[in-house]
C-alpha cells in the first residue's frame, strides 16, 4: 500500500476519533474477463498511486501504447514528406510543360518555308520558282 496515504491516516487518526463510512462493497470481477486497459485504469484511480506490482503487470500495455504512438508520428512524418514531394513534382511537371510549349512553338516558326529560305539564302541556295521535272528512266530489255 501507499506509504504516504498510510502516514496520512495515521494522522488523522490521532487527531479526532471519525467514525468511519461504510465503503459501498464494489462486485469483484475477474480481471481476466475485463480488459487490460480497464484493470490498468482500475487500480490507477481507484486503489491510489499505482505499485510495483500493478506496473508490472502493466508494463505491456504501456508498452504496446509507446508502440502504437511511435507508428502514428512516424505516419504522419511520411504522409508530410509524399506531400511536399508532390508539391515538387507538380511545380516541375508544369515547368517543363511550358519549356515544351515554347519550344514546340519555335521549331514551328523556324520550320516554316520563308524562315528555311532566309536561313539557306547565306549559304547561296535559292527558292525554286518552277515546279520540279520528274526523271524517268528507261530500262533495256
């Protein structure tokens, strides 16, 4: 039992003579029946500080809930992580759709007929102004 309540009550009972309540007889259940956490809670609040034993027994539960909160942060780290990745991602996806635009849009005006013409006039090609002869060729037989 708790040494501190015990010293408590010693007090008081030296002080004035109380006549004791009657505590209400709670149902004891077994504790196999109720779950871990109920027991834990149990003896937690209702039979004062918690002791060796009761810790003790404990110990998975507390365990199993250190568990299960480490999964939960580690969760919500990766869960920031994919979106600022997708964040990246899309930022990038529609950089280089405008690169791709643009440079669609410039081979199309460099690929038109007056601008190959301007390009090829310095190396003294010219513009055909008839129409091209077709050549054919006869085979002997």
């Amino acid at each position: 039992m708790n040494r501190f309540k015990e010293r408590i009550e010693e007090e008081l009972a030296k002080e004035e003579p109380v006549e004791e309540l009657e505590e209400p007889k709670l149902k004891k259940k077994d504790p196999a029946k109720n779950g871990s956490a109920t027991v834990f809670f149990r003896k937690l609040f209702v039979e004062g500080a918690v002791s060796k034993e009761a810790a003790t027994d404990m110990l998975p539960y507390l365990i199993f809930l250190c568990v299960i909160g480490m999964i939960y942060i580690a969760n919500s780290h990766m869960a920031v992580k994919r979106i600022r990745d997708i964040d990246r991602l899309s930022k990038e996806v529609k950089e280089l759709s405008w690169e791709y635009k643009s440079l669609k849009a410039e081979l199309m005006f460099k690929s038109k007929m007056t601008e190959v013409a301007k390009k090829v006039d310095t190396l003294g090609l010219k513009e055909l102004i008839e129409p091209p002869k077709k050549i054919i060729v006869q085979v002997k037989q």
